[in-house]
C-alpha cells in the first residue's frame, strides 16, 4: 500500500488474526472483523458483491463461515456470486441507535433467505416507507458505514426495481 492511498477499515481498527477487540465508541463490532474463513465474503462485500461459499462436489451453497459441507462433508467451496435476490425470513424493528455509528432509526434488521437457499442476518433498507412483511422480496445492495466498513442490506424488490429505471 502506497502512503496516498486510503487504508482499509481493517487495518484502521484492527483485526481478529491479531487478536483485537473492533470497538467504535463504547460498542463492539464484532460482526466486521473477518476471520480467516470469511475474508473472502469481506473482500467481496468491499467490491459491492454478495458471493457465497458453494460446495464444489455437492454444489451446495452455505452461510459465509462454513468450514464443513453440511450435505456431502467436503471441505472444498468457490466463492460464488449470489443472484442477490431473496425473501424475508425474519425481521424486527430498532426504534433506538445501539450501533454507536449513529444512523436513523427506525429501521428493521432480520434474516432473508437467498434464492440459493442461504440465511443471512441483515439490515433492512426502506426507501419506500412501506412496511416491510414476512416473505416479501428484496434485493441486495450495498451502504458505506461511516467509519469505512461496506455492509449489505436489503431492500425490496419493488422499490430497487423502481430506482435503477
Ligand atoms: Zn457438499
């Protein structure tokens, strides 16, 4: 890396492989130190891609940090890109900022289910003030925290469609 250019949130806040503590403010944020076995979904996740580990014999997708297929017991799994289309499997409603990067609320966090059949825990963005509801469809996207961290969310699926036209 080159003194110009901007270094990456990891190296600013540390990371698990030296053993320290991500802390923003009072808060811990564990969820965006990677360990080894999910630097690849990180690194993807920068270059606004959702990939997920898919087992090479089975072709089985997995959530992110799986070392094991639990189908087949392959240790093997490519990075593969995800549709980035999926359902709401779960959500709730913060009406209170505990994330100490500051942020409106309300919003919703919850669990989608990805059309490759993966569950993943996310943050759900509401561009159109409509109430989200269990198994709508939605989209990935992707927002830049303000301390440097890209993090996907979802939105749904009417409203992406209706902002990209
Ligand atoms: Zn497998």
């Amino acid at each position: 890396m080159t003194s110009t250019e901007t270094p990456s949130p990891w190296e600013v806040y540390g990371n698990w492989a030296e053993g320290k503590p991500l802390v923003v403010g009072p808060w811990s944020l564990g969820l965006y130190q990677p360990a080894p076995e999910s630097v690849a979904y990180w690194e993807a996740v920068e270059r606004r891609e959702l990939r997920l580990p898919r087992c090479v014999r089975c072709e089985t997708f997995h959530h992110p940090r799986r070392l094991v297929c639990f189908s087949c017991d392959a240790e093997e799994f490519e990075w593969t890109l995800s549709s980035g289309r999926a359902t709401v499997y779960s959500f709730t409603t913060v009406h209170r900022d505990l994330s100490g990067v500051g942020g409106p609320t309300p919003y919703d966090v919850g669990i989608v289910r990805t059309e490759e059949g993966v569950h993943l825990f996310t943050r759900f963005v509401n561009r159109s003030e409509k109430a989200l509801r269990i198994d709508d469809a939605v989209e990935v996207d992707f927002e830049e925290l303000p301390i440097g961290f890209v993090v996907p969310v979802f939105v749904k699926a009417s409203v992406a469609a209706e902002t990209t036209r």
